[in-house]
C-alpha cells in the first residue's frame, strides 16, 4: 500500500471509526424504552454471533444460547420485544455511520485529483487538446436518470436527518449530532402504508432540490470558467432524467394522472429552486439597470408558485433573456461585479429549464400489442385479421394507420390508460417544454415490431408523424435479445417511415441496455459481455445507416444489476462503442450513497463526466479487444453461462432462495410502489423482477448473481493451460479488471457463516454447498489475479468502510434469519396466528437495517 492510500486510510479511521465509537455512545441517552440496557446487551450479542459463527453455529442457536446466558427473558413475548429493540437500535447505528461516511467524504477523496475535473483541466491545458475538448463538448453529455425501485428503505425524513446530521458532525457540533440522535430515535423508519408513485417521485425530487441542483451548477460554471469558448450554449453536458410516475412497466398505480401531476410537481420544484436563487442574488444585485429586472422575474416566480393561473407567464426563454440582460448591465456598467453568480445561474436554467427532469415513459411490449388487437376489434382504423398477421404484414398495416381513437371505446383500464399516456404527453411538453417528456420506453423489445407499434399507437393517440417530438426507446434485456438487438435495429433504419421519423429527431437513435434482467438471465459475466458485444455490433450498425446512437444503461446499485465502480466502466468501453452520451439509471440506494451530499454528487459525476471526456480524448491505450482477447473473453463468458445455466435451471434453485431468504416478504416491506412480480401466480424465474431477485440474495449474504459461474470459468482455462492469457487480459483490459474488481466487491459482502446450518438439510443441502463451492472457487482465483491476500485488499479504504458496516449488520442478519427459520418451523407445523405474524414483522424490520447498512445491495 503506497503512502497516499495508507494516509487516506488513517484519515478515514479517525473520521469515521474513531468517531462512530465515540458518538455511538450517545445512543444511550436515545429516548427508547429500556435503551441503556439495551445497548449493553447489544455489544454482547455481537461478541457472541462473532464467535458463535466461527464455531460453525446457527443463527437460532446462537440467540437460544444468548438469551438463556445473558438476560432473564424467558417467556416469547420478552424475548421478541428484546430483539426488536435490538434491530430499532442497529437501524440507528447505520444512519450514524450513513452519516460520519457523508461528513468524512470530501476529506477522504481527493477532490481535486483523478477523474476530477481539475484533473481534466489540467490534462487538457498539459496535452493542449483544447480543440479536441471542444469538439467533444459539442454535444457530449451525462444523464443520470432517477427511477424509483424498491431498494431504498429510507422514508424522506430519515434522508432529512442524515443530511442535517452530517452537516453537524462535520463541524463536530456534539450538541447538535445529539440533539439530531433524540430525533432520529424518535423517527419511525417503518412505512406503515405502501408508498404511491407520487409519493416517490416526491421524495426522489428531495435529491433533485437539495443535491443536484447545487452540484451541477457548481460543475457547470467550473467548466465553463474554464473553459470559456469551449462549451457549445445549447450543451448543458448534465442532463436529469425521471421515472416515478413515468415508469407504468409492471406498475398498475401509475396512471396517465399520475404523469401529468408528477410533471406538474417538477415544474413547482425547480421554480421554487430558481425563486430561491433569485432572492439571494438580489442581496448582491443592486445596481441601477438590474434591480428592476430581477424583482420583476422574481414576481414572476412567485405568481407561478402560489397564484394560480400564472403558468403562461414563464419559461425557459423569458428566464434566460431577463438574465441575460442583467449580465450584459453588469458587464458594461458595473465592471462585471458579482457576474460569476449570474452565471452560475444561467447554467443552472440551461440544465433544468421549467422542468427539472425529463420524465421518461416506459410500459411492457406486450402491452402495446394488446392494445392494438383491441383497437383492431373495435375500429376501422386497421385492417380485418390484423391480430393474426405475420410481424411483417403488421409493420406494413401500421404504417398506414390514420385517424385517432376515442380512448373511452378500450373497456381494459391499462389498455385505455397506455393511449392516454401517449397523449398526455402532449399536455407535458405544453406545460414544461419538450425536454421535460420526450422518450417513451419499450421493456422488453424484441423485434422491430415492438417499435413501430408504439409509433403507431403515437399516431392514433394524436400525434402527427412531421410534428411527433418524441424519441422511441426500445430496452433490450435477456441474453437472446441482447444477441438479436442489431437485427432489430437494422430492420428498424431500412424502414422508411421509421427512419423519417429519426431524420426529425436529428438521426439520433438512443437504445437501452438492461444489466439487471441480463444478469439474472444469463448470469453476472455473460450480462456483462452480451451488453459489451451488443454495444460495438449496435454501434456499427448506426455507423452503416448514418445514424448517431446514444446507450441507456439500465443498471442497479450492486455489481450484479450493473453496478460497482460504474465510471471504471465507461473509462474501458473501446473506440468502437459510441461514446456519444454517458446515460445510466440511479435508483435506490445509490442515489443516497453516491450522490446523498453535494459533495459525494460533485465528485461522482465529474467521474463520469471525465470517463467520457478523457475516454476520447487521452486514452493511452485503445481499449478495444484484439481478436485474441475476444475470444477469451467469450469463451469465459460461455462457461460461466454454463455453470449459471445449470444452477439456475435446478428444480429446487427458486424454491431454496424462496425458502432460505426474505424474497416473499419483498412486496409487504412498503418500499416500493411496484410489485415484486410482474404476474400473479406461482413464483418463476422470468416473472420476479430483477430488485427482490438480487436483494433477496444480498440479504441472505451470499450475493451469488455478483459472481456465479466466474471460477468455473477461470479454472476451465487453467486446465485448458491458458491461465496466462487471463492473467494478460486482466493486467491490460480495462474492463475486465473493472468486471472482476465489481465482482470482488459483491463477494466481499458475502457471509457464508450465517447460512452454514444449510449445508446439510436434507432437500437444499446440495444446492447451498454448489454455491459456497462456487464461491470459494472465485475467491482463489480473482486473489491469484490480483496478487492480494484477501477480496479488495488493494482498497483498504473500501475494504474498511464494507467491514464496519458489517459489524453493525451482523446482529440483524442473524436475527432475521433467526425470524426465518421460526417461520418455517411454525408452517410445517401448520401454526398460524399472533407469533408467527411478529416473526414476518421481524424479517421486514431487519430487512431496512441489513439493505441500508449494504448501501448498493439491491
């Protein structure tokens, strides 16, 4: 370890380990009932699950044991209430240390350092690639999209306190942090009621009020203060995206209402943001010529706010020309004093206009088929037979459609509901222009049918072909899609009226790319590779037709649903993959552990930023496979397709994580406003959504769609005497060691320990030892890669913060599966009533403290 990682080391042992000891301790004066002799017992307990899982006991065990030996509680009742007091006590604990991580972060990254944008600037102005930076600029961009899956257990006053804590401890303002941990105890973190779609676009527009309004101004006017003739006006390099309220795919509470008010609310979030900057530049702008303008856009925004009817008096363009303006006064007038905080205003304005977040629309392909049957039966509008057509006589069928259809006439309400989606997006882009609603997505395309239904469907819902500002999205996500997306995408540019409706939306053609069906489809390297290879075959695909195409990534928080260290990944994408735009999903937790603080926001979009700046401008190394590595590359992702494939298609694999994890509780947490699978029915593999799929996995500890198959795969080549090759592919691919140091970080969170009593049962015995086996034989060879002792042991400072985390988490794993097997027990007793209910309360109410203490974990 150099001297530099060994000092940011200590530097996060004393802001974040010293001090979490130190403020831990006042939790005893938390107003729990019983809370000193709780925490007392606590610290006991985990000594006890320590050593009770190095012996090789069961989590049940080590509680029996612990109860009988260290308390007095003899009767249910007591000991339940004692280990509830247990997981209300740890859930605090992780918000402490949430909090201490937040506080400590820009002290523990180097801010200014690589893949920074001073470090940018400084390679730029070293290397004197001005003129290269500038044609990038042109029309590169970063968009982060928020969606709102079920993995964030955090209600948005617990995000309130976290936020108002970190503040507090980093001015080490003890007082205060304890004031903050009375109300933090006093907080409930249970959401007794599912959340509604608007209730989660509300708290994601928290993030987007607090965090990246902030952020991307500052990030904005650096460059741009920088770089003062290099970036183009209408580029504004960040861009929001949105899918709470949009999202429909799978969620029967999303409705065309919901849209429009969720539209409506990002309106009122950024006018307010714009409000608030304007009454603090008018303390500063008070020279003659600019204090006029600004009180009269501040009445402006004010009526908007709170006097109805004011909507048409303000947009975009009225906000820029009054600023504009007073830039220009102060300028010629008072020698450009404050202009600095002009500007950062404008940039702000450029990137969120009136409406904050572009809200994508995304709905299931099926749907859209199902819709047009029922038109076909009701209308005229196409032609008799249509529903027994072959996919190209559809196409042709579709493209001639005319007129538009009375939604009244569809009897199905999500039927009904999906055309007037595909209008209401008209009203949107009236209210909060054309970027605040202009992708509708495609889950699950297969074909280019799927794309030219929804063109189709946009026309019968209104929209005129010449005037249609929308771009069709389609989302491909299993292995055999991923394989067949360029066939799709080729018969999609030879169709003429598919490709004059590109030629409107300036060639451009943006497709998503889904890791987390990927993945748990075809398994951790296998999703990874597929999604490689479908971007460089799509890529030339769009070369050949003169077509620009820009990639969605679909990802999650943890390396299996494409996760990890993602900026590492767009710095290794090669010359032949377009690297037009940077765009990627943030849901969950990621939002609140990567871009939680200003700060922690800052520094992770300067990385993708810099990831796609210094990708095409500064690569030493064309990061491009040879042919060599390509077919080592696919020949590792086939035998690990095999090893995941066998597993995967065992009899008993679901039953077992059904049986072993907290899966079937998923829907009952009140975390998300989506259920955990798409139909209703018995539980399959291709019907669980992705979000349980992964989590229920993390919760059980053995994380196995992060690494599965990897070893297998590894020790295929060793045998076939071609170790050597992978030991080159590692030390010069960028993107396999990223692939691998992902994978690392999902085994590090890996605790066999805790499932071990497993080992034997009778029916899931076998399955639970493939899978350790499997681990174990990952973990060998990813540490005779990397040349380390132990998992991420070149992170020390991650390595750390996952092993603290850890400690904390350990007390509820055990109690939860503790909960579990007290479940089971009862139902193979045929038990129900009052106690078994606690017990499911119990799994749920560890699930928050476990997936948050995780932070990327589903």
């Amino acid at each position: 370890m150099n001297s530099s990682a060994n000092g940011t080391l200590q530097v996060f042992k004393n802001l974040v380990g010293t001090k979490y000891e130190m403020y831990n301790s006042l939790f005893s004066s938390l107003p729990f009932h019983k809370v000193e002799k709780t925490g007392v017992l606590l610290s006991l307990f985990l000594l006890l699950c320590e050593e009770g899982f190095a012996k090789g006991k069961s989590p049940s065990t080590i509680i029996e044991s612990f109860l009988k030996q260290y308390t007095s509680y003899r009767t249910e009742d007591e000991q339940t209430d004692l280990l509830f007091r247990f997981v209300q006590y740890a859930e605090r604990q992780v918000v402490l240390f949430d909090a201490l991580e937040d506080a400590a972060f820009p002290c523990v990254h180097d801010m200014s350092g690589p893949g920074t944008l001073k470090n940018l600037h400084a390679q730029v102005v070293h290397t004197q690639s001005q003129a290269e930076l500038k044609d990038k600029l042109k029309d590169f961009s970063v968009r982060l999209v928020l969606t709102a899956h079920p993995t964030q257990f955090y209600p948005s006053e617990v995000l309130g306190i976290i936020h108002d804590l970190a503040k507090a401890l980093v001015s080490d303002d003890t007082a205060l942090v304890n004031m903050y941990l009375q109300q933090l105890g006093k907080t409930s973190f249970f959401k007794k009621e599912k959340p509604t779609p608007y209730d989660e676009a509300v708290n994601l527009i928290w993030f987007l009020e607090n965090v990246f309004y902030h952020s991307a101004g500052k990030i904005l006017s650096f460059i741009k203060g920088e770089f003062p003739t290099l970036v183009a006006e209408d580029n504004s390099l960040i861009r929001m995206g949105f899918w709470p309220g949009g999202d429909r795919d799978g969620n029967p509470f999303v409705k065309s209402e919901t849209s429009l008010k969720v539209a409506e609310t990002l309106r009122e979030g950024i006018i307010k943001c714009y409000y608030m900057d304007v009454r603090r530049l008018k303390r500063r702008l008070t020279f003659k010529g600019v204090e006029n303008v600004l009180a009269d856009l501040e009445k402006k925004l004010y009526n908007n706010l709170f006097i109805p009817g004011h909507k048409a008096d303000l947009n975009k363009e009225g906000i820029l020309e009054a600023m504009y303006k007073i830039k220009d006064t102060l300028v010629k007038e008072h020698n450009g004093l404050f202009v600095n905080l002009v500007e950062n205003f404008l940039s702000k304005v450029h990137v969120f206009g009136m409406f904050f977040a572009s809200l994508d629309i995304r709905q299931d392909s099926s749907v859209h088929g199902q819709l047009l049957d029922a038109i076909a039966e009701q209308t005229d509008l196409l032609p008799e037979g249509y529903k027994k057509m072959s996919e190209d006589d559809k196409i042709s069928a579709l493209m001639q459609v005319k007129g538009t259809v009375d939604s009244s006439i569809i009897d199905n309400d999500l039927l009904r509901d999906t055309l007037e989606t595909m209008a209401s997006i008209k009203t949107i882009q009236k209210i909060n222009g054309e970027e605040g609603c202009h992708r509708y997505i495609i889950s699950h395309s297969t074909s280019a049918l799927n794309v030219m239904e929804v063109y189709a469907l946009l026309t019968l819902s209104g929209w005129k072909a010449k005037s249609m500002t929308i771009d069709i999205v389609p989302l491909f996500e299993t292995i055999e899609d991923l394989r067949n997306a360029a066939v799709v995408m080729k018969d999609l540019y030879e169709n003429k009226t598919y490709r004059k409706h590109l030629e409107q939306r300036n060639k451009m053609q943006t497709i998503m790319l889904g890791f987390s069906d990927g993945t748990k489809d075809g398994g951790y390297m296998m999703a990874n590779w597929s999604i490689y290879k479908a971007k460089e075959e799509l890529t030339m695909m769009a070369k050949e037709y003169g077509i620009q195409v820009a990639f969605f990534d679909g990802r999650g928080g943890p390396p299996a649903r494409g996760g990890g260290k993602t900026h590492q990944f767009y710095a290794s994408m090669g010359k032949n993959i377009a690297n037009k735009e940077i765009q990627l999903t943030v849901q969950g937790q990621t939002i609140s552990s990567n871009f939680g603080t200003t700060d922690s926001a800052l520094f992770n979009m300067e990385q993708l930023l810099h990831a796609g700046i210094s990708n095409a401008l500064f690569s030493t190394m064309d990061q491009t496979f040879t042919e060599q590595e390509d077919g080592l590359m696919q020949l590792l992702s086939d035998e690990s397709f095999k090893a995941y494939s066998a597993l995967k298609n065992d009899p008993n694999f679901l039953e077992y994580l059904n049986f072993a994890s907290p899966l079937r509780y998923y829907a009952e947490t009140n975390i998300g406003s989506r259920p955990s699978k798409r139909k209703a029915g018995k539980l399959n593999l291709n019907d669980l959504r992705a979000v349980p799929y992964v989590g229920a996995w993390s919760q059980l500890k053995q994380n196995l769609p992060g690494y599965y198959g990897v070893g297998t795969a590894f020790e295929k080549m060793e045998k076939a005497g071609r170790w050597k090759e992978v030991k080159n592919l590692y030390d010069n691919s960028l993107f396999f060691k990223t692939l691998l140091n992902n994978c690392e970080m999902a085994m590090k969170k890996c605790f066999f320990p805790l499932t071990a009593y497993l080992s034997k049962h009778p029916k899931y015995g076998s399955l639970w030892n493939m899978i350790h086996d499997e681990f174990e034989r990952t973990s060998k060879y990813l540490l005779k890669l990397s040349g380390t002792k132990e998992l991420m042991g070149d992170k020390p400072m991650d390595l750390l913060s996952i092993q603290m985390r850890q400690r904390i988490e350990l007390p509820l794993i055990t109690i939860q599966q503790h909960a579990l097997t007290k479940i089971r027990e009862m139902e193979e007793k045929g038990v129900d009533g009052p106690l078994k209910k606690t017990y499911e309360n119990m799994v749920m109410r560890c699930s928050f403290g476990i997936i948050n203490a995780e932070r990327n974990s589903a």
